[in-house]
C-alpha cells in the first residue's frame, strides 16, 4: 500500500488521527471538508440522486428523507440463478464449417449456418438482486428548516442535519471496511426526542421478524421461477428455476435516553435521544466453487459480524473507518477552478454548468467521485469486482443483469485503479479473474480444441464463460462471434503489472494467464491459401457493415481490427513477460510465427479512417457507441505518435464517429475522452467531459446518460488521469515516459495534483500554471524514467524511496 501523504487534507488528517483520542474530537468530523463534499439542500427523489456508501461486500444507497430516511441495500454476492455454461452440441465441428464458408467469401451462408447450429439456451443468465431496504419512518412529520445532507467522499462520511420544531436532527452513516457493518447515528439536540419506526424489507423471498432486544432478522432464499409462470427479461431463457442463494441481513439498535420496543415486524423506538443503528449482511456463495455453498450458513456470518461489531462503540468504529477509508482515498488530491463554488449545491452547481458556468472543481469532483465509487465497489475484501452497477443496484433484475460485460465495460471499471492510486481496487478483480480462467479451460478444449482459456463478453459470479445474450440471435452476434473479451480482459491485468512492477505477481499469476490467452488465439486462427492467418467467425462488438454481396447487415466477418487489436496487444504483453521472466518457452515461439502472418491494421484509401474490418465496408451506425477498431490507441498502446500513419488513421476514425452521434451512452464519451487524451487533443477531451457533467437530466454525479451504470463514472477518472498524466510509451532503453499534462484544456491552465500513479512505479505531484510546473516525482523501489512537459524531456534515475523535485 502507498505511503499516506497529506497534501491539502492536513486539516482533516489531523482531526482524524485526533479522533481516536478524543470523542469532542471525532464529533468535530462532522464539519466535512468543502474540497471533496458534495451536497445537496433537499432530500433525494430519485435513486440516482441519494447518496452511494459501500465498502466493497456492503452497498447502500442513502435518501437522506426527513419523514422516512432511506437506505437502499446491496450485499455484493446476492445473485438469482445457478452455474449454467452452454453450448451447441458438436461445436468445435460446427465452428470449422463456419470458419470455412468465410474463407470462400460465403458470409451470409456462414451467418445462416451459424444461427442455426452454434446457439444453446439457456440464452443468458439471471441478475444482480438488491437485498431491501431499511426505512426510518419518523413520528414528527412537521415542516423542517436548515436541511443539509452531505457526502464528504475524503472519509466516507454521509450525513443529514436539519432543524424541527426548535431541535436539530443529525443523521450519520458509513459502511466500515474493517467491520463490515453499515453504521447509522440518529441524534436529536433540543427538546423533541426521536420516535420513529424501524423496518427491513424486500418484496420477496424473505422472512422478517423484529426482536425484544431491539433486533432485526431478515432470512431468505432466492427463488427462481421459469417463464411463462414468472417474467424472464432474457427472451431466450436465463437458466433453471428453483430454490437458490440462500442469504441474511441483521440489525441491531443502541438507543440513548428511550425504549425500544418489537411491534410486528418493526421495531419503534420512542423518547430517545440518540439512537445507533448496526447492520450486516452474507450470503452464502463461495467464490471457490464460483456457486452457492450449502455448508455455509449465512445467518451464522451475518451474527458473528454483527455480534463483534456489537461490541464496539459508535466512535470506535468511526473512527477507524475515517482512518482507513481517507488514507486511502487522501493518497490523491486535485484542486481546480474557484473554490468558493463549493459552496453551492451539487443539483444548483450541475444546472449551472448545463448552462455553461466554467467550474473547474466541478470536474475534479467528478474525477474524486469515481475514485470513491471504485473504493466503495471494490476492495481488498471484496469477494467480487465491481460490476455494470458497481455493487449499487435497486432494480430486482437490472439492466443487462448488472453482469460482468468484459467487450469495454469491466475493462473501463478499472482503467483508473492504478493510474489515480488505488491499484488494491484490482484484488477482487483478479481473484475472480483467475477462476474464470481456470473453469474456461476445459470448455476451451471442448469447444476449440485448445489447451488454452477464453471467456465470452458476458460473465457472472457462477463463472459463465460460454456465449450468452438475451436471445439466440444475439448470442451469436455478441457472443459466439467475439470469444476474445477475456483476452482483452487480461491486459487489464498487465496494465496492473506495469504500474505496480510486481514480478511475483508476472511469475506466478499473470504469465500464465497471458500464455493461455495468446495460446488460445494461436489454436483458433487459420491460415488461408496466400498464408495469411484469420481469426474467424469475427465481428466488432454490437456493429453491422452492409454486406456488398447480397446487400444485408452483417456482423460476422474474418478478423476484424477490433480482433486484430486485441490479438496484437496479447501477443506483446506475452512475449515481454515472457522476456522479463526469462522464459522461451513454446508459446513464444509460436507467436513470433504468427506475427509474421497476421494482417496489418486496415486504413481507408478513401477516407484515411481506420477500418473497422477488413475492407472497406459502409457501417449500420457510424456514430456507434463502441470505439473498437481504435483499442491500439487506447486501452492498448500498439497505436502511438510513433506510428503517426495509424495514429492519424485513429483520429480521422474517432471524428467520424462523433460526427454521427458517438452513441449516447455515458461510457461511450468517457472511451470518446480518453481517446482524444490519447491524441493529445485536450480541448476535444474536455468537451466529452463536459458531456458526462451535463448531458441529459442530471441531478446527481452519477452516470445516468442511459440506465444507470458505473463504467461512465469509473471512465471519466481514468480520463481526466489521463489528461493529466500518460506513461504508456517506453524510451529506446525500455524506461517510461511520464507525460505531464499532456492533454488538458486551456480550461485548465492552472491547477494542482498530489499522488498520481505512473508506470514503472513512480508518484508525482505537480502544481502548474501557464508558463510554470513544479513536479514531486518519488519511487519506493527506485528506477529510471524520462519526464516530459511543456516541450522538454529530463531523464530521472531514483534510488529506493527517493523523492526529487523537477522544474519545467
């Protein structure tokens, strides 16, 4: 873990240290920091405008109401339906005919033959499912003055005060890392005392009972039911029905100056004047067996948590969740724009950037607010990464299952993990990442012939790795044409080893996964007549081209440059862990043979665009989402200023796109931002982050330009890095070039950041203004660089725990 540094948080860092001497002290906390609160002065309508708080197992959604608060819940692992892989039978015999009529420039014939014979139901899987809710339904319902609810995203912290009749109401609540609880402090200065009820509920599944002791059980079990007899938002099927995860929630009650009493399934607590609210939750899934687990009891885990927890005090528990939530989130700072705008609402401050308020801070706190919800979402106890929703998600069967979709959307989860100084995020990420390799290997052999792993763009916690879509039709078309997502998906992890340089990590985790992900690209490519390999059946994801032969949409086609891209970049990584790790083995002979015989990128001679396939074909929707011909200028870096034919080609390629609409989807204008960093074009950037802040009806930071999902705001983090700092290209000598402030916009000609994360293992701060930046790079391990800005180049050579400080 990184050192703490403290930057402009000294204040708060103090207090927070402070805290744990001193319960005066901890109260202090509740006066959050203006540089990374965010706030409102009305409780939430809508769910995308309450408040997200989570610790990576736990999530929660807070309303902050004043006649009933709110608290929308999550237990990361609570999934509907069962481990299901299908696939056609006769596969790898079927995907030969397929392969074949493609290279005899029969696609249509291919696609037909396709549809027909390479789809198995189940289509899909079942979905992500909320655990309930815990309502607080307050007695007095009289008018309310002074309302303020507040997220301080620095420690964690949300809360709720406002003034009724002559009495001050405070409300607190965080989900503790290191307890496992979420914690609630409902306080009342003045003479009214707090009555209220308590309540847990779900619409289904569940059973619940409140205790004398002032307790809560919630005891449940999924229950799946097929169609027609209950709605299945997959048309071609979501696997079988019948009695599923088992799960439980428990909450226990602390009431100062009061009495609390059972009534149904309620508790109300009465005449009090502080009252603490624990709660937890578990399933009993196991990730070993990537299913539920019959031996494990979820009750018995909910109530050894709670009971220990139980034991400690309110201030206890703050206080060591504000200490360990805020020295990880306090390693990053950025201070931007006018401060004083802190001191506006978020909705007032959103409506008026909409109307084109320059607000600079407002940006950095988005950038802040992804950081947060990639901390909440996925942890080092996490069981699970974070998924299309994060783990926030009140829908009992989400959008698109609330799954792993591994074609840009978990990929974009964590592009900033490591660049914006929470690389631990990636532990869930690999944990499961391993088991998905490994459950694919047998399904590889069967399905390819190959002896190495795959996963389709789909997945879940129960380890699907076969093609999976709503219907048939479509898991041919997004899934049984694209079987490299988890190809993909791997890099993401060698992106990981660049930055954190953890060669224990290259041996014995990542190596093998590149092998077996380049192992298996080698088995399915073929070789034509002219001794050019193919990846076939091919397609780039969610796309059609008009096929000029029978003048139909298609998909399928023979190595698309979203394909090639891919296959590329894992033949690199592969060969240079493999040279890092000192290995020859046989796959890396094989892959130097295969290069020989790949295709080049394909460029337009009509347009100078890059082409999405093979030739040069008109597209269904040429402001598509997906940017996925263009993945060799980002997330890859085989696509660089030095090859600027390709690099011109991209950008000609993503100005065509944004010309024709770009898609509309939030995480589609975070790849648009990212990209445009790529080309050092920061006003182009900017404008896609401008699009992120206020396209659509906006209230809240979330990503709501289409349902909710998490990648649009995880995205923009990893942007905004990027504009700040770049560290994928190597010199001549194989050292990183740190790219300060490659592509920001002139917006932004002054400004501070303290602890981004480079390549090689280097942290930097820099305080710049037009003419001027000051740079503090360090390195725990020590190593060489080169640094540039501002049209110069330092080389930098770092002894263990150095730090030195740069002026350009």
């Amino acid at each position: 873990m990184k050192s703490l540094k403290l930057f402009t948080f000294t204040i708060v860092m103090s207090q927070l240290v402070l805290g744990c001497k001193s319960n005066a002290v901890v109260e202090d906390q509740n006066t959050t920091s203006a540089v990374n609160t965010i706030w409102y002065d009305t409780p939430a309508k809508k769910w995308t405008d309450a408040f997200p708080i989570g610790n990576g197992k736990l999530a929660a959604m807070t309303f902050g109401g004043t006649d009933v608060a709110k608290f929308q819940l999550n237990e990361e692992s609570l999934w509907a339906g069962v481990p299901e892989n299908p696939y056609a039978e006769d596969f790898r015999e079927k995907l030969t005919t397929v392969q074949n009529l493609i290279l005899e420039g029969k696609s249509m014939e291919a696609n037909k033959f396709g549809l027909a014979n390479l789809t198995a139901g189940p289509a899909s899987f079942r979905s992500y499912e909320p655990l309930g809710d815990l309502l607080i339904d307050f007695d007095n319902k009289s008018e309310v003055s002074n309302y303020k609810r507040a997220l301080d995203m620095s420690t964690g912290l949300s809360t709720v005060t406002y003034d009724i009749n002559g009495s001050t109401i405070t409300q607190e609540a965080f989900i503790s890392a290191i307890d496992n609880v979420l914690c609630i402090r409902i306080s009342s200065t003045g003479k009214d005392k707090l009555n209220f009820s308590i309540a847990l509920q779900r619409p289904k599944d569940v059973t619940i009972s409140a205790l004398p002791n002032g307790s809560i059980h919630m005891d449940g079990q999924i229950v799946d039911i097929e169609a027609p007899e209950a709605r299945d938002e997959n048309a071609g099927g979501s696997g079988k029905g019948g009695a599923h995860m088992r799960f439980a929630a428990r909450l226990n009650t602390t009431v100062n100056g009061g009495t609390i009493t059972a009534e149904n399934e309620k508790l109300k607590v009465s005449n009090a004047n502080e009252v603490v609210l624990k709660y937890t939750a578990a399933t009993d899934y196991n990730l070993e067996l990537l299913n539920f687990d019959r031996s494990i009891d979820p009750v018995a885990k909910a109530e050894k948590v709670l009971e220990a927890a139980s034991t400690k005090s309110w201030n206890d528990i703050k206080g060591a969740h504000t200490q360990e939530h805020a020295a990880m989130f306090n390693r990053v700072s950025l201070e931007m724009g006018d401060p004083t705008l802190d001191s506006l609402s978020l909705d007032v401050r959103l409506k008026n950037y909409k109307n084109g308020t320059v607000d600079s801070g407002l940006e950095a706190h988005l950038f802040q607010f992804g950081r947060y919800l990639l901390m909440g979402s996925s942890r080092a106890n996490s069981v699970l990464p974070a998924n299309l929703q994060g783990k926030w998600s009140e829908r009992m069967w989400a959008p698109w299952e609330a799954d792993y979709h591994l074609n840009v959307n978990l990929q974009m989860n964590y592009w900033a993990a490591d660049v914006a100084n929470v690389s631990e995020t990636m532990d869930p990420l690999i944990t499961w990442f391993k088991k998905i390799v490994d459950v694919s290997k047998p399904y590889a052999k069967e399905m390819y012939g190959s002896n190495g792993w795959f996963s389709h763009h789909a997945s879940n916690p129960f380890g699907r790795v076969t093609p999976s879509a709503s219907t048939l039709s479509s898991q041919f078309n997004n899934g049984v044409l694209d079987p490299l997502p988890g190809a993909w998906m791997v890099m993401s992890l060698w992106d990981h080893y660049e930055y954190t340089q953890d060669e224990v990590f290259l041996k014995e985790e990542l190596y093998p996964m590149l092998s077996g992900a380049s192992e298996f690209i080698l088995d399915v490519l073929v070789k034509d007549k002219d001794g050019v390999l193919h990846f076939l059946p091919s397609s780039s994801p969610e796309n059609q081209y008009l096929d000029p032969s029978t003048n139909e949409m298609l998909r399928i086609t023979s190595t698309s440059t979203y394909h090639l891209s891919i296959i590329k970049a894992v033949f690199g990584a592969t060969q240079e862990a493999g040279s890092i790790i000192n290995t020859n083995d046989d796959i890396q002979k094989r892959i130097v043979e295969a290069q020989k015989a790949l295709p080049d990128f394909p460029i337009s001679e009509k347009n100078g665009r890059m082409m999405e396939w093979r030739q040069d074909l008109k597209e269904k929707e040429p402001g598509h989402r997906h940017l996925s011909h263009m993945l060799g200028l980002h997330p890859f870096s085989i696509i660089t200023e030095e090859t600027p034919e390709l690099y011109e080609a991209v950008r000609t390629s993503l100005a065509w796109r944004e010309e024709n609409g770009q898609g509309g989807m939030g995480w589609a204008y975070a790849h648009g931002l990212l990209m445009h960093a790529r080309l050092l074009e920061g006003e182009k950037a900017h404008k896609n982050l401008v699009t992120l802040l206020s396209k659509g009806r906006k209230n809240s930071l979330m990503n709501t330009i289409g349902p909710f999902q998490i990648d649009g705001n995880l995205g923009a983090t990893a942007g905004v890095s990027e504009m700040l700092l770049q560290s994928h290209l190597k010199d001549e000598n194989g050292n990183f070039i740190l790219h300060l402030l490659p592509a920001i916009p002139e917006q932004w000609s002054e400004g501070k950041v303290t602890g981004l994360h480079a390549r090689g293992d280097f942290e930097l701060d820099m305080d710049w203004s037009k003419d001027n930046l000051i740079v503090t790079i360090s390195s725990e391990k020590g190593g060489s660089c080169k640094v540039r800005a501002l049209g110069s180049t330092k080389d930098v050579v770092l002894k263990a725990g150095e730090q030195r400080e740069l002026i350009f």
